[in-house]
C-alpha cells in the first residue's frame, strides 16, 4: 500500500530588500504603454530592465562585454584581428 505523500514544511526564507552597488546610480521611469515601472543605469547605454536588480545585472553583463572587448563596434564575428 502506498504511503500518503506528505507536504514538505514551508522554509521561512526573509527576503532581503535589494541594495543598489555602490557607485552604480540607477533612473526610474514609467512605460508609456504599460505603466509598469523601468530601471537603467545612469549614463550607459542599455535598455531599461523590469526590476532594479535586474537592471544591475544586465549592466554587469554589457561592461563585461564591452571592457572584454567582445562587444565593440569593430568586431566581425567569425574574423580574426590583423
């Protein structure tokens, strides 16, 4: 006979409240067509994320792109520098 499956104990996780990184200074708009709010970084060219963290992260990502050299505007993809 099977035994009765049992409901795991709940966890009590706190989620802590997000801390912006020092020296990152983020902007806060309001979609024209949605209303929801948006997040960017201050003078870095990137789209706006949904959340502040993950604005954060997607700056994270793009500076690492573009410090590593791998996003620059005269990389060809599939060619080697001469």
């Amino acid at each position: 006979m099977p035994s009765p499956k049992t409901a795991a104990p709940a966890s009590e996780t706190t989620a802590e409240p997000f801390v912006v990184p020092e020296g990152i200074q983020l902007e806060h708009k309001f979609g024209a067509v949605t209303g929801k709010p948006m997040w960017r970084v201050v003078n870095f060219n990137m789209p706006y994320a949904g959340s502040p963290e993950e604005a954060v992260k997607l700056y994270r990502n793009l500076h690492q792109a573009f410090t590593s050299g791998y996003f620059t505007a005269s990389s060809k993809r599939g060619t080697t520098a001469q």
